[in-house]
C-alpha cells in the first residue's frame, strides 16, 4: 500500500496543517486530498471514522495524517519529564502488512523530520525488543490482533494504554469476517474502556453494508451508534474481459489447461502480469504449466503460503525491483502490499465472487485514474457463466462481502480468561463492557455465565473440577486467576488461527538406502495430505515435482522426481464456494435464454441443447434429472449453492434415499450441482409415487437427519477441533513437542465424542454448531436454499444424461468424501487381500 | 483413532475376530477386549480411568465422563462374554492417586462389574500400587493356561505372551487414502492388546518401540473397525 499521493486535486480549505506537512507536500508537487484532510478534521473532532477507499487512494496517509499531526503538535517530550506511551496503535491482518507498512510511513516521517517513533510488534519480534518496548513504548506501534489480546492481558495494560488516542484498524473489512476480527473487536471494547477518548480509524475496501463497519469501530451502548464514514469514489472503471478462447472450453475441472498458450501471450504482451488462483494447488499446475510452454524464458515466479519464507520473500522483493514478468498467486497477495508495476491481473478459474474480484483486480495499476485491466479465464463452462456474473456485478459495483457473524463463543471464553489474566474482573462489569463490542452486541447473559464456568472448570454439569479452577470467584464478587501458571497457559493458546498441523518439506540429497535426513526447507505442507502418501508417490509443490520418501519427526523427506505426471497436493484450504449473490446471478443468466448470446457460442450452444432435451430451470426453482446410465441410476440437482452446501445436501438425501429403498450408492457435490447414484431406478419411484420429491427436498432434513449425522461426521469434528483449541479446552500443538509419547496424548475426537454422548448441550457444542452454520457445512444457505424452492421443483425424467448433468457427472471418482464407511471398506479390502494371499500360498 | 464412540448396545453388537492362540481358540472383539474362551476370561488393557480428572489438575478440563463411558463399555463386554474372570492388563488407572478420586458411581459401576467373578488387576507404569477400594486382586502379572500376562512385553519372553502399555494402533493406506486405528498387534506368540480407554491415543505398530518384539513374517494388525475387526498384513501398513 503505497503513501505516495500523485497529481494534485483541489485542496479542501481551512484545515491547518502543520508547517513540515505543508512544505513536504509542496515540496513533491503534491497537495493533500479531501478525504484525506476530511479524515484530520474529523480526528480533531474526536469522532471515529471509517474510510472507503480503493486501493492507489492514499488510504494510509490519510489514516496516519491526524496522528503524526498531533505528534508534530505535541513535540518531542521534554527532558526530565515522563515520555508518554503509545500514541496510535495499527492493526493489521498480516504480519507482512505491517512490515511494509512501517517501511511506507517511515519514508514521509523522515523526510519531514517529524518526532514520531514507530516501531513493529509481532510474533517474530524478538522478546529483548518486547521488553524494551514495554519500558520505553514508541508513538506508533504497529502490530496484529493476537499481539494486541496478548499486551491486554498483561498486568499493567491499564499503564501501558494510558496515554492510547487513535487506533487504525488496516484491511478492516478483511479482519470482521473472521474469528481474529472477533478477538480484536472484544480487544477494542476493553480499549474503549481503557481510553474514553480513543478515536478508532478503520480502513477498508468496498463491502456491501458499511453501517455494520462503522457500528464495530465504537462501543453499542443502546446499540445502533455509528461511526462517521468518508467514501472515496472509485476511480476509472477496470478493463475487464473473459479470454475468449479459440479452444473448447472443457465441462468440468479446475486447471483451464485449455488456455494456457493465450494466457501465456497475454504476459508476453504486457510488463507485469500477476495470475490469481483460488486455491494453492492450482497455483502450483498453472506454474508448472506456463513454465512447460515458456520458450522465451520469460521471469515468471510463484508465490503461496506454504512456501518457505525466505523463498516468499525472495520473490517479493524481485516483484517490488519490476524484474518479474509474472508472478502466480493465491490469496495470500490479495491485502494491500505494494507490488510494484502490476499492469495485468489474470485470473485463473472464476473468482467465486463480485467483491472478490473488485479486491484482486485492485492489484493491478496503482494509481486509481487509469483503468485496471484484467483478464478472467473460466476453468470450465459453468465458469464461464460465473464469470460473466462477477464483471456484470464489478461494472454495476455491486458487492457480495460475506455477512458478519456473531462474535464467536471459543473467542469470548479466551477472551474471558485473557480478562482474568489482566485483572481481577466482576461477571457484571465483564459483560457491559463485551456487548459493547458489535459481534457480542446481543450475546445473552445466560451465554456468557455459562463461557465463565467453562474458563473457570470447564463449565460441565457434573462439576468435579471446580478445586482446579483456572479462575475462582472470591470474597468480594470478583474472579481472579487461581495460580501463576495459568497466565502462561494463557499466553501459549492465545490466538485463533488453528492451523492443520503441518510438516516441513526436506528436499533430501541422499538416494536410496542412506538415512532420510538433511537438505533445505521448501515450505510446509498439511500432515493429513501426507498421510495419504506412501513412499515413492509424487506430487507438485514449489514448481516441482517431488518424490515423497518417508518422515523423519517434523519433516517430510522428499526427493526430486524424474516423473513429470505427479498428484497435486491436495490443500484443505482456500477452497471456497461462490458466493450466494453470483449463484443467483449465474440461475438468473441460465433462466433467460434471451441473453445467452452475451455467452461464448459454445456456452450458448450447450445451453441451448439442454433446453431442447431437457429443462431450463427458473431463477428460484430447483430442476432434479433423473436418468439410467450404465448399469446405475442417477438423480442430479442443480441448487447452485456451493460445493459445501452441497456436500451436505448430499449427505442429508442420501440417507432419506435409503429409507426410501432407492439403494443409493455413492454421491458427488460441485459448486453447481449435486449427483446422486444407486441400484434402483429413481425416475420410476417418482413415476410410481413411492418417492416424493418435496418429501425429499422438505426442510425437515435439517432436523433429526442433520442431528443424525452430525454424530458421525468427520467435518464437525474438525470444527470442534478448532473450537476447543481457541477455548483453551485442548492445549495447541506447538512444534517439536508433538511426537513426545503420541500415545499419551488426547485427541480431539475422543473428546468430541465423549462430550456428545454425555453432554450434547456443552458450551463448546453450541459453538461448533454455530461455526458449522457457515463453516464447513454451510447449513444456514442449505436452509436458505430448501425453503427457497419449495414448492418450485421441477423434475425431468429422462433417457439419458442430459447436457447440463456432464460437468457433475465428470467429477465422479474425482473427490470422494471420508468418513467411517469408506475406512471400513479399506480396511476390509486389506484383510481380504491377505486371506486372498494365504489361500493362493495354500494351493 | 477408534470408530466413532458407540452406545453399550453398538459395543455389543460388535462381531469378534476369532484367531488361533496358544492352541485355543481366543476372540478379538471390536471393542478392544480379548476373550479367552477356555479359561472363561476377559482382557482388557490401559483403561486409563480417571484421565479427565488427571489433566484437570493441570488445569486442562477435558470432559469428566472418562471413567464412566469406559467403565460402561468394560460392562457391556461383561455382560455379552459373561467371563468368570476379567483382567484388566495395567494403566486401569490413568495415575498412582486415580482410583482415590474415583466417583462413588465408578465405585458402583466397578462393584457390579466384578460381582461373582474374579477380578484381577494387574499394575502398570501408570497405577504401580495395587487400587484402593477397589475389588479384585492386584498382581505383577499372571500365568494362565500356558500364557503369560503382564503390562508390558518383556523382549527375552520366549513363550505366549498378552501385555498392553504400547496402546497399539496401524496405519493403512490405500488408494490414496489413509485409515489409522486401534489394533491388536500379535505375530501369533506375542499379543499387545489395544487401549479400553476412550481418552487414549495409539502408537503405531510400525514405531521403533515395538523393534525386536515380533517376527515379521508372521506379524497381524488386527485393526478395529466399527462393527467388526480387521486382519491386517505388514504389506499395507504404514508408519505415521
């Protein structure tokens, strides 16, 4: 995010800004802008305020401005008296944001010769730098959410913020969707409290309701107050076009392969062009197949967050030199750092959504009166459609920012205990002061009585543990931390991002038959992705293709492959699904053949023949197919919900087909559509009437059927998982400890199970229901779907499988869901494989 | 590790692997106990009962429902086999002080258990001193019917031989696809008996621990599957 301000635009008259500010600006050739003195009035006002802003608008100085304003004012502190504490904290999503943000702010405080000290706080800074920054604070700290829970819940918080003014809360819109953005806002609410006359600045891109930013930056006492907002208008519409691709746009897949000699002609044509990916195992093909067809040996580099730091940086500061030609992306290049010269994004796969889109595009060109140019290349025909949608929506502007959630309850149980650490607190006043925080504006008392009997002994109803509480209730009505060492228990667990324990990859010199160690770190990669490997098995990371070997404690021991044909890893992560709103506008485009001539005449084509053979459906109904093929019949669906909506859609018809005896074998779920298959014939049960189908489709599954399988679903156990980790109820793996007596470890699921059978109402339950409703299992869309349509399904049988079932239809044998039925299956192959073996040996 | 945790009446249900041991015939079952049909006796090994209440001193509050749930298996095995004598084979007890904090519920459930059989605790690293208020007789280890149980496999034992301790568990990979579970572990002479507990986790099979206790050609995961057990051959398992 670069501070630099270019070509001069009217200057807002009457504000008074300091000498140094207005020599430096004239100085550039520059003036302020009007958001940015508008941001200084209202900060001299003592109002809080959120900035809408695009990228290239000079939203960091215009964040900053009112602070070192009042530095300037206030001087250097003079000799002999105490030097105040910390003037203005920034938060930041990312560590890296904070870094480039510290470097960006330096260059105008130096060059102006302001008395303002800025300095960084993160999980790297080193803890000599912690304490002395404790004793002698700077004006500025930067620093993240986790750093900031971590300096509250020290003993002299209260000391240490009391002289705190501003807050800048970067990326803001980023931060609230998430459960770090929860920590950070019941972090606000204490500084609130802390510091009256805390003024907070949030700095965001455009989201589709601002009144629920602006009500988080300021405490909700009779609920609904609002901070100011400041809306910088876009600046040149972007350039943005769908590769229309002289190839055959394939029907289903993720790796648009098909495109690659376009895409490739596209960064020849332009200086730099950044490639978008949604997930890390798409960057790594598209890496390897851009570099199989790069004659000119053009720079292009790859860029992930499972690579190793150094490699990451390597090639970001290659990027800010401009000596790159391309660089292959996920997200972890979506939040603002400055990337040089980026004159072309590309993006690979459809974005899965319009806000999505707007954010990644706003890479390119940096400053915000030229157009953005942009290239969407559709992985599949489906995506051609998604694709469409999310330019229509960038050229009308509309916005698809995921709702905000209730403020989490394993974060307000940390949170509750960080509170303890700090200070002795009373239940009554906690709570004020936590439902002053937006996400946690209507948490229940009932709720939050209930998250202090967990921190304090786990919050069981058969309360055997109350002599070990972590906090215990005293005499004079406050709870107080019961013994030193659980501060520290504290301090260890604190955060919410849980990852999925990972691995170092090792890349091993030695070949067959010496030991499996040594050689450099490629990056890290998730343990349950290894553990689906057996030695010899190759796979793509880091542009290579590696041969796995074997483990070795915390390292994965690869070799360099000759094989060229390697699995793709396959990430947990970074797979989301469209967005609700770029679902309906894909139904709304499929419903109107009026307008398919906007689409690719293959598109248009397919859609065509499918309205010939079979259905159309409207925007709000649901079409169901059914048809024979080979010796199966099959049931498709087309809700457009999402991939994870409809793994669980899946997993709820399967089991009512059952009880219908429709015999179902095997399912399998896209972002588009759903595919279930079996030994009976559906189509006739519907014929017959021994099936219904708004019987099947009826609300009620989300019922006993829902609670049915939740009991055995490994996906809620992974929620759970993250749950009582951010609880504190199971304690965070932390590197190098975990292969100490693996036996004597508890794992989550044993607890998970034992917690159902015995106390299925459990505060930490509650919230792994809660986190499922938008996690994993998407349940609250699945809702949003299955009253949608009733009463609005069509159903379609026919002979044969029609044109718009071949993209799910594809996907089959491709992703096959886990759980215990297919453990069990594997494991009875093997035991049958060795009675094959022994009775062969017999004869 | 293990399946998804049961109902008494899915512990039940579960269909036993029958091996040939010692020259008798002895049932796996999928719950984690072994039945020795002649000597009319039940194994379990590494209860681990008051877990929960062992981590709660460190002020990690796992659900206190440990002993119960346990204790409520070891009942249903009870009553499915009817054994005249159970011998829980060590770590019954998750610490030395384990069975002072045991509930008067467990105490009950465990009185039940043992009524009109003989019930034999053998001690382990976990629970070295005999449990107190306890019924049931407490042993280093036991000779029986031509095999030796104790809680942890001795190296130079030479004859049939049951122990725990290990927590036993297997890693098969197939198709791309990873299962990891619980199993009895025996090459026909040594037998390590999967943990009963519902808070314990496994230590494959393939560690180095196990290095010197097996003979490899001859060598079983019998892994636990949700309703049945699995005989498992060293070609398709996998260290972690």
């Amino acid at each position: 995010m670069s501070i630099a301000t270019p070509p001069p635009q009217p200057s807002s008259a009457g504000i008074d800004l300091p000498r140094p500010f207005l020599d430096w600006f004239a100085s550039k050739g520059w003036q302020p802008r009007v958001h940015q003195l508008e941001l200084l009035a209202r900060a001299e006002a003592g109002q809080s305020t959120l900035l809408i802003a695009p990228t290239g608008a000079g939203k960091t100085l215009a964040g900053f401005l009112p602070t070192l304003v009042d530095l300037t004012r206030r001087g250097r502190p003079k000799p002999g008296l105490r030097k105040p504490g910390v003037h203005t904290l920034y938060i930041s999503p990312l560590k890296a944001l904070a870094v480039d943000i510290h470097r960006n702010l330096s260059t105008p405080v130096e060059e102006m010769g302001l008395p303002v000290e800025i300095e960084t706080r993160t999980g790297d800074t080193p803890q000599s730098r912690r304490q002395r920054q404790k004793l002698n604070p700077p004006d500025i700290l930067l620093t993240t959410p986790e750093q900031l829970a971590l300096l509250l819940s020290h003993k002299d918080a209260e000391r240490f913020f009391s002289d705190l003014r501003h807050i800048v809360l970067d990326e803001l819109h980023s931060l609230v969707t998430s459960k770090r953005g929860h920590l950070l806002a019941l972090a606000l609410a204490r500084l609130h409290r802390l510091c009256p006359h805390l003024k907070a600045t949030g700095l965001s891109a455009t989201v589709s309701e601002p009144d629920l930013l602006r009500q988080w930056l300021v405490p909700q006492r009779t609920g609904g107050e609002m901070a100011g907002i400041v809306t910088v208008a876009g600046g040149a519409k972007p350039d943005i076009t769908i590769l229309k691709s002289k190839e055959r746009v394939p029907w289903s897949g993720h790796s648009a392969r098909y495109a690659m000699p376009e895409v490739y002609e596209a960064i020849r044509q332009h200086q730099t062009t950044l490639l978008f990916v949604n997930t890390r195992s798409q960057a790594e093909l598209l890496f390897q197949e851009l570099w199989k067809i790069n004659d000119d040996n053009l720079p292009i580099a790859l860029h992930h967050g499972s690579l190793d730091v150094s490699q990451r940086r390597r090639v970001e500061h290659a990027m800010q030199a401009n000596s790159l030609r391309a660089i292959v992306a996920t997200s972890t290049l979506d939040l603002g750092i400055d990337w040089g010269d980026v004159d072309l994004v590309v993006h690979v796969g459809s974005p899965k959504g319009a806000s999505r889109l707007a954010q990644r595009i706003g890479r390119a060109n940096h400053r915000m009166d030229e157009a953005s140019k942009a290239i969407l290349v559709p992985a599949n025909r489906f995506e051609v459609m998604e694709c469409q949608a999310a330019l229509d929506a960038n050229y009308l502007g509309a916005q698809d920012t995921p709702p905000l959630a209730d403020g989490a309850l394993d974060v307000l149980c940390q949170h509750i205990l960080g509170s303890a650490c700090a200070e002795p607190f009373r239940a009554d006043d906690l709570y004020a002061e936590i439902t002053t925080s937006a996400p946690y504006a209507h948490l229940p008392r009932e709720t939050f009585d209930r998250a202090i009997q967990f921190v304090a002994h786990g919050g069981y109803a058969l309360q055997s543990y109350e002599r070990y509480a972590r906090i215990k209730l005293t005499k004079d009505g406050t709870w107080r931390v019961a013994h030193p060492s659980v501060a520290q228990q504290y301090r260890l667990n604190c955060g919410t991002i849980i990852e999925a324990p990972m691995l170092n990859i090792r890349l091993t010199r030695q070949r067959k038959g010496g030991p499996l160690r040594g050689g450099p770190v490629l990056g890290k990669i998730e343990e349950g992705f290894i553990e689906s490997l057996v030695q010899g098995d190759t796979f793509l990371f880091a542009g290579k293709v590696l041969q796995f070997e074997g483990i070795h404690e915390n390292d994965c021991i690869v070799s360099k492959a000759s094989d060229l044909n390697a699995k793709v890893p396959a990430y947990a992560g970074g797979k989301f699904p469209t967005t609700t709103y770029l679902s309906e506008q894909v139904r709304k485009m499929l419903a109107d053949p009026s307008g398919w001539d906007r689409l690719p005449k293959q598109v248009s084509d397919w859609l065509a023949i499918q309205k010939a053979k079979s259905i159309v459906p409207g925007p709000r109904d649901l079409l169901v197919e059914t048809f024979p093929r080979g010796n199966r019949y099959y049931m498709v669906a087309y809700p457009f919900e999402g991939r994870l909506a409809h793994q669980t859609l899946c997993m709820l018809l399967t089991r009512r087909l059952e009880r219908a005896k429709a015999r179902p074998l095997g399912f399998v779920a896209s972002d588009y559509a759903v595919a279930i298959w079996g030994l009976r014939d559906m189509g006739q049960m519907l014929r017959r009437g021994d099936l219904s189908l708004s019987g099947l489709f009826d609300e009620d599954m989300l019922g006993d059927d829902l609670e049915a399988w939740l009991d055995e679903s490994y996906l809620l156990k992974r929620t759970f998982r993250a749950c009582a980790t951010i609880a504190g109820l199971i304690e965070k793996r932390h590197p190098g400890k975990e292969k100490s007596g693996r036996q004597m470890t508890v794992s989550a699921d044993l607890i998970y199970d034992v917690l159902r059978s015995h106390e299925p109402d459990h505060i930490l339950l509650q919230a792994t229901r809660n986190d499922a409703r938008t996690g994993l299992l998407d349940i609250g869309r699945l809702g949003d779907m299955l009253s949608r349509i009733e009463g609005r399904i069509v159903h379609k049988d026919l002979e044969m499988i029609s044109p718009l079932a071949v993209p799910v239809m594809l996907e089959i044998g491709k992703e096959t869901v886990h759980g215990d039925d297919v453990s069990d299956a594997l494991m009875a192959e093997a035991a049958e494989d060795l009675i094959r073996d022994a009775i062969g040996a017999d004869i | 590790m293990r399946a998804a945790l049961k109902t008494v009446e899915q512990v039940t249900a579960g269909e036993a692997l029958a091996i040939d041991y010692a020259g008798s015939e002895v049932l796996l079952d999928p719950a984690g106990a072994a039945w020795f049909a002649a000597e009319r006796l039940l194994v379990v090994s590494d209860m681990h009962l008051e877990k929960g209440s062992s981590f709660a001193r460190r002020r990690v509050f796992l659900p206190p429902y440990d002993t119960a749930a346990t204790l409520a298996r070891l009942a249903a095995m009870a009553a499915k086999y009817d054994p005249a004598t159970i011998v829980s084979l060590g770590d019954a007890f998750h610490d030395d002080e384990a069975s002072e904090r045991l509930g008067d519920d467990a105490l009950r459930a465990i009185g039940a258990i043992a009524r009109g059989r003989d019930m034999v605790w053998v001690t382990g690293n976990h629970d070295p001193s005999p449990p107190e208020g306890v019924p049931g007789i407490p042993v280093d280890m036991l000779a029986l019917g031509g095999i030796v149980f104790r809680h942890i496999a001795e190296a130079q034992e030479t004859g049939h031989e049951v122990s725990g301790h290990w927590h036993p568990c297997a890693r098969l990979v197939r198709h791309g696809k990873a299962v990891r579970r619980a199993c009895f572990a025996s090459d026909g002479v040594r037998l390590v008996m999967p943990s009963f507990g519902v808070f314990t986790g496994g230590l494959n099979v393939r560690d180095e621990a196990y290095a010197g206790l097996f003979h490899a050609a001859t060598f079983r995961a019998y892994m636990l599957g949700s309703d049945r057990v699995h005989a498992v051959g060293p070609r398709d398992l996998y260290g972690d």
